[in-house]
C-alpha cells in the first residue's frame, strides 16, 4: 500500500480525534468479545478431540418404559462392551473403565488425597492416545495391582526419582499397594473423563465387593465402554444392530452407542463421569459473540457515512486537481485499515491481558485449545471479510460524490443512502433489544431456581467428608459409625445427626434404580426409574423434610427392616388419590415386599433443572454420608469457626487416620446452578458491551442527519420555531425506527428464550414488565443520546447555518 495514503489517513484520524476514538473503540470491544466468546466456545467444543476421535462412541443404556425405549445410564455391564465387540466386525476395540473417585494415594510421608482415576482395560491406549513418557504401553495395564501415574501427581508423589518399579499405596476402601508401571502426560482439561491415574482393569477382581465377579452373567452395571469403530462404518447400521443385540436377552433395557465428541455438550445422562457442557448455552453465546462483531461493523459504517459529508468539499478539491477515483479508494480504504489494523491489535492485546481472568471466572483453561485452533480459521476469515466489506463499503460512496455539487456545498445524501443507514441502526437495534430481553430473562430464571423452595430445609446442615466415607461398609465401620454419631449428637450447638446414602445436590451415588413395581392392587407397574434410596430414621428430621401422612420408619429399623417412606410423586404413580390412602399399602420389588408407613412432601434432589421422580426411602445405615444439622447459633460467623473444629476433634477421635472435610448443603446445592449464573453474567456483560456499540452507532446517524437537515433547521427557527419543536421534530423520526426495531424484537426475543428455557424442568415465565422495561430503557437511551446532539443543533445561531446560501 502507497505510504502516501497512509500518512495522510494518520494524519486525517490524529486530526479527528473524537470520531477516531469512537470507531476504534467500537471496533476494539466488537472484535475482543467476538474472540475472547469464540475462544470459549472452541474450548467447548474441543472437548475429546484427537487424532482418530471421530471414530470413538461410548455405550450407553436405554430403558423401556411402556413401548418407548429412552436414553438411560450413562454406565453399563462388565460384559457389554466385550460382548459387542465379539459380535460386531466394525468394532475394532473396546475398553471399559471403572471410575473412582476420592482416591488417597501415598509414597512414604507423602499423602495426597481426593485423586481421581479409574481401572481400566489394557486396550485403554489403542483407544486413548495418550502418550507415555515412562513404561510401555502395551504391557503397563495388564497384570493386576498395576497403576500408571499422570507426570505431575508422579512428580508429587516421587521428586525427580523414577518411579517405574516403585511401590504407591492406594487407599479406596482398603489400602491396596500398587506397582507404578507408566507415567503418561497429564490429561488435558477439556476431557470428560479426568483421570490422573490408570490402574489395571483386573486389579478389581481381587477387591472383596468384586470378587468371582468377573465371569459373572449380567448383574454388574457400574462401568464406562467406549469403542473404537473401523473408518467408513455405517454407524447407522451398527447403532440399530447394537439396539437388538439386548444385554443378555433383557426385553426392557438394550444398548446403545453415541460419539466420543459429542458427550461434553449433547449428554446428561444419571452417573455421568461429570457435569457435561451445554450446547444451548454455547450456542446462546456463539450468537452473542456474532451480533456484538456485527453491531461494530455497523456502527463503524454509520460513522463512515456520517462524517462523510464534512468530506465532501476536500474529495471535491482533490477529484478537480486530477484524482481518480481508484486513487480516493484507496486513501479511504487506508484509513479504514489504519483504525480497524490499530482496533485489532488493541482488541487482541486486551484479549491476552484478560484471559488469565476469564479462565478463572469460567473455571477453564482456554488455552488448552489452542492446539486445535485451526478450527478458529473461519472466525477469523470472517472477521477479515466483515472488516474488508465494512471498510469498502465507506470508500466507494465517498469517492462517488460529484465534485461539482461538494464544492458549492450542495451534497446531500440520497434517499436510498439515507433508508440504508436508518436499515442499519434499526437492524443494530433490534439485536440489542433481543439481548437486553434474553438478559432478564436469564436473570429471572436464575432468581427463580435459587429462591424456589426444594421441599427440605437445607440451611444449617453439614455434610462431613473424610476418605473413612468411600471405604465399604463393615460391622466394625457401622459400629464406629454410631460411636460418632452418639459423640456428636451431645454437641450442645448439633440439634440431629444421620447417616444417608445421599442427600439434595449430592450427586447419583447409586440413586436412581430401573425396576418393575408389583403395586398394591397386584398389578404390575411397566419398569421405569425410581430414586432409592438408605437413611436413618434422623435424616428426615436433619433435612426438615415434612410428611403428608405417616411418620418416619421405627427407631430400631435397620437393614433388614421392610418399612419404607415414599414421596407424593411415588404415590401417585401407585394410583393413590391421597397420602393417607397409602398408608399400611404393600409393594413388591428387587423380590421383596416393603410396606408404606409414611407419604413425604416432594423434595428436589437435583435442583430445579429435572423433574421430581417417584422415590422411596429405605431404612438402614449407609455409611457414605454423614449429616449433621447445627443450630442457628453455631451458624453466627464468630461461632462457626469453633463449632467446625469441635466436630472435626470428635471426628479424629473415632477416625485419627481417615482426612476430615465439610461442605454446607445449602452451598453445595446451589453451585449446580454456578453455570448458569456465569452464563448469565456473561450474557449481561456482552449486552451492555452491545448497547454501547448501538449508542455509538445511534450518536453517528444522529450527526448524519443533523449535518443534512442544518438548513432547515435553520429555515424553522427563523420562521419561529421553539427548541423543543426542532427537539421533537429530530427525535421523533429515530424513536419511530427504534419504535419499529422493538415490535420486531419482541417475537423474536420471546421465541429464543422460551427455546432457552426448555432445558429447565421448572421455569420462570416470560413476565410482561421485561417487554415494558426494555422498551422504556430502549426510548430512554435513545432520547439521551440523539437529545444530546439535537439541543445544540437547535441551539446553534440559524445566521451561521444559512450562510452557504
């Protein structure tokens, strides 16, 4: 490019400051957003990329209720994958991995708790390539009681020692040592399944609860499959083939196969790995990221336009001393490089300052993706397109003014120009209003799943933590159990104490469970999912958890006791009309017979997002929760500190070598709502980002069209015309744009946040006010930015803007 149009493009935008600070800056926050948004969501959508991840799919369950088979567990049989690989030919490996998690692992004084990994098959690299740095690969995974590290938890638990050969002890519900037979590198974060360690698949056969399992028909679903398919399959094919095939011949249950790539954001099945993405959510922000890079562009051409006409003279002078109008392109089109080259390279320096805060506010490392960021080629053509027809667009209707009218000051805008340009700031509004709407919406729905009663009172109430919680349940742990719990219920500030299998916001933990119900009439209720689950008969009093009939199980009820309480929900499904007609009732599962003693009030176990199912509590001590409800006074924060270290001392009175930890249940139920509450900040954020890139645009049209109507404004106050007519006559042709981009905005907006808000079980509605408080800021902002300039353009001497004539 001519150095020439670059000088005079610096030295025209150094002497515009205003209009050149303002278009930066519009085009610095659109493009910023736009790739800080994009890296986000490429780091989603990396999520088990790797070379040969196309042709990897995990087996899954699906139930049969009624006639319908639906997506179940996200686990499945020890036998399954095996199986399908013995009798489909497309299935080139199979590998089965038994997660763990909680896992304490130790090398002399070296004790490093909440480890997470899982045993897995010796297939595990033919189908995961995860390189090894230490050990081979094809032997590391065979032999039982055979562990392979991650390079930094091998580095914690060893120094600068090789650790091939060397001895670890695990402790998962007893203390097993291991033989380290690998070192691989860490897993990467944007992985569903974390593991930082590998221990052979066989080593669980040897554990007491598995023992003389293996060979063992289908009665053990605990495990994740994954296969590696042949390339060219018809996954079509082999997915119905694979439905048929039913586990061992079950008529209500069938496999059935989904895409490595595809879990982290389309699966949300009982007993994931972990909480999975969301695919609305990314596609809420890619659209955002979109409107925001768009609006910019608009804004800048809007600009362009406007300030063209304080042009027009000086394309005149130089088009009369002999300039082409390639030439004008040109020296145009140099200036728009100048301020979108400058835009860009502040909006990426922005980028590389916030994203250390970005990743922590999102709880992700971005860059972790980057490796895949060949898959951002189209982003950035994109914004290197949108740039190039944004930067033409401006050049070629400024070169295009006929020098003879520039030069008498006669330019005016045609009415085809002038239509485009209002088109634009409609077009630039109307996406604001959709995303000023969709953030009030967020926002309510967020309120709603944070302030909605879940039918327990889980203020106050503790759940203590400690690796003694993840070991089997045992006479002698049962026994201690109860030692502590009696320890802890003479606490004068402790009001109950309970042991549970579960608790709200909990997780799974073996939870929801496919059976068939005999009811009480004799008939027989088609399978489907019920929550299951033990408790002590203190659980319903530490969880505030009310009854509509009946009470809780006897005292003295235990393991062996046939007494259950269900929910409302359970037993309506049972085709009782009311709670007491429940009562005394008989139901037959797993070969038993329970009888209802007492009908609970539904409770949300897992939030407002899934609906509430039928559920039943047994009794007995199930020794993976502990529950202690404290008293208010205990809860004062000059208190709580001391009340934590008075049960943490009765705790390591009973268990000295288990860790100790808390978490409050209050606290831990509402983080499942932690993502949507950043994804609705976020959302607030880039649609105040997007606002101001429409007031921008809006402040350019302004000026755009005062600079055109000066003279008539300057004819109107001649003939007498107040401040407040021309006030009123400027105003109302931008408020009726605006006007018509909100009646547009409307259905829209409604249409993608009621889309939105399918993906919650319970809801907030789409209240009216948002529609009126968003018109109402809408106008308001509107009035104050093209008031701001139509008071002086009103104000200005009618002498000086009628002297051309």
């Amino acid at each position: 490019m001519n150095p020439i149009f670059l000088k005079i493009a610096l030295r025209y935008l150094l002497k515009n400051r205003l209009y050149s600070f303002i278009n930066i800056l519009g085009l610095t926050v659109g493009i910023a957003s736009f790739v800080l948004i994009m890296l986000y969501v490429n780091y989603e959508r990396s999520y088990d990329t790797f070379s040969g991840s196309e042709h990897v799919y995990r087996v899954y369950m699906d139930y049969k209720t009624g006639d319908v088979f639906a997506p179940g567990d996200a686990q499945v049989y020890n036998l399954s994958g095996p199986t399908i690989k013995q009798e489909f030919p497309e299935v080139l490996e199979q590998v089965r991995l038994f997660h763990m998690g909680g896992v304490t692992l130790v090398n002399k004084e070296t004790v490093l708790g909440e480890n997470v990994g899982s045993l897995a098959d010796p297939s595990y690299f033919d189908i995961f390539p995860y390189p090894l740095i230490k050990g081979d690969k094809n032997t590391a995974l065979v032999e039982p009681y055979s562990i392979i590290l991650t390079e930094s938890l091998a580095h914690k638990l060893f120094g600068d020692e090789n650790p091939l050969g060397k001895t670890v002890s695990t402790f998962w519900g007893n203390d097993v040592p291991m033989t380290v037979t690998g070192v691989m590198k860490d897993v990467s974060q944007n992985t569903h399944m974390k593991n930082s360690f590998l221990i052979s698949f066989d080593t669980l056969w040897t554990w007491e609860m598995f023992e003389g399992q293996q060979e063992l028909n289908w009665a053990n679903n605990n495990f994740f499959t994954y296969l590696k398919v042949a390339e060219n399959s018809n996954i079509a094919a082999l997915r119905k083939k694979i439905q048929e095939n039913n586990a061992d011949g079950k008529v209500d249950e069938r496999h059935d196969i989904e895409a490595l790539e595809r879990i982290h954001l389309h699966s949300n099945k009982p007993y994931e790995a972990e909480a999975n993405g969301s695919a609305n959510r990314v596609n809420f922000l890619s659209a955002i990221a979109l409107i925001v890079l768009l609006l910019s562009w608009l804004n800048y051409v809007n600009l362009a336009t406007a300030k063209s006409l304080e042009r027009a003279k000086e394309i005149g002078i130089r088009k009369v001393a002999g300039a082409q109008r390639l030439h004008l392109v040109w020296q145009i089109f140099s200036e728009s490089i100048l301020i979108n080259g400058l835009a860009l390279i502040i909006a990426l320096t922005l980028v590389a300052l916030t994203l250390p805060w970005f990743n922590g506010y999102m709880g992700q490392e971005l860059m972790v993706a980057l490796p895949n960021l060949y898959s951002l080629w189209p982003f950035f053509a994109f914004i290197l397109l949108g740039t190039f027809i944004s930067n033409l667009y401006p050049a070629f209707i400024l070169s295009g003014y006929r020098p003879a009218k520039t030069l008498k000051g006669k330019i005016q805008g045609s009415s085809q120009g002038l239509l485009l340009r209002k088109g634009l700031i409609t077009l630039q509004f109307l996406a604001t209003i959709v995303l000023l709407i969709g953030t009030l919406v967020v926002g309510k729905q967020i309120r709603f799943l944070k302030d909605q009663p879940i039918g327990a009172q889980l203020n106050g109430v503790v759940a203590l933590r400690g690796q003694i919680l993840d070991q089997p349940s045992d006479s002698i742990k049962n026994k201690d159990f109860q030692v502590l719990k009696k320890e802890l219920g003479n606490l004068s500030f402790v009001n109950a104490v309970s042991t549970a299998q579960t608790y709200p916001g909990g997780g799974y933990n073996n939870l929801p469970s496919f059976m068939g119900i005999t009811k009480p009439d004799g008939s027989f209720e088609e399978q489907t999912v019920y929550y299951q689950y033990q408790v002590e008969p203190e659980f319903f009093k530490v969880m505030g958890i009310s009854f509509l009939a009946g009470d809780v199980f006897h005292a003295n009820a235990n393991g062996g006791g046939n007494d259950i309480v269900v929910n409302e929900q359970f037993a309506r499904k049972m085709g009782f009309s009311n709670a007491s007609e429940a009562l005394e009732k008989e139901v037959k599962y797993w070969g038993q017979t329970w009888k209802i003693v007492g009908v609970m009030e539904n409770y949300h176990h897992f939030g407002l997002k899934t609906v509430i199912q039928p559920m039943l509590i047994r009794p007995g001590t199930a020794t993976s929760s502990l529950l202690v409800k404290l008293d208010d006074s205990a809860l004062n924060p000059t208190q709580l500190e001391s009340a934590m270290a008075s049960l943490q001392s009765k705790w390591k009175s009973v268990f000295p070598e288990s860790t100790f930890g808390y978490t409050f249940l209050d606290k831990n139920f509402e983080a499942q709502y932690n993502d949507d509450k950043k994804f609705g900040e976020a959302f607030g954020f880039f649609t105040f980002l997007a606002i101001l890139i429409a007031l921008m645009g809006l402040f350019g049209l302004t000026s755009y069209t005062i600079l055109q109507r000066r003279k008539e404004i300057g004819i109107r106050k001649v003939n007498g015309a107040t401040v407040g007519q021309i006030l009123s006559l400027l105003n109302q042709d931008f408020v009726k744009w605006i006007g018509l981009a909100f009646i547009f905005a409307v259905p829209i907006s409604w249409f993608a946040m009621n889309r939105w808000l399918e993906g919650f079980a319970y809801k907030t509605t789409i209240s009216w006010w948002i529609f009126a408080l968003t018109g109402f800021l809408t106008l308001f902002l509107t009035l104050l930015t093209v008031s701001f300039q139509s008071v002086r353009a009103a104000s200005a001497n009618p002498v000086e803007t009628l002297r051309e004539e």
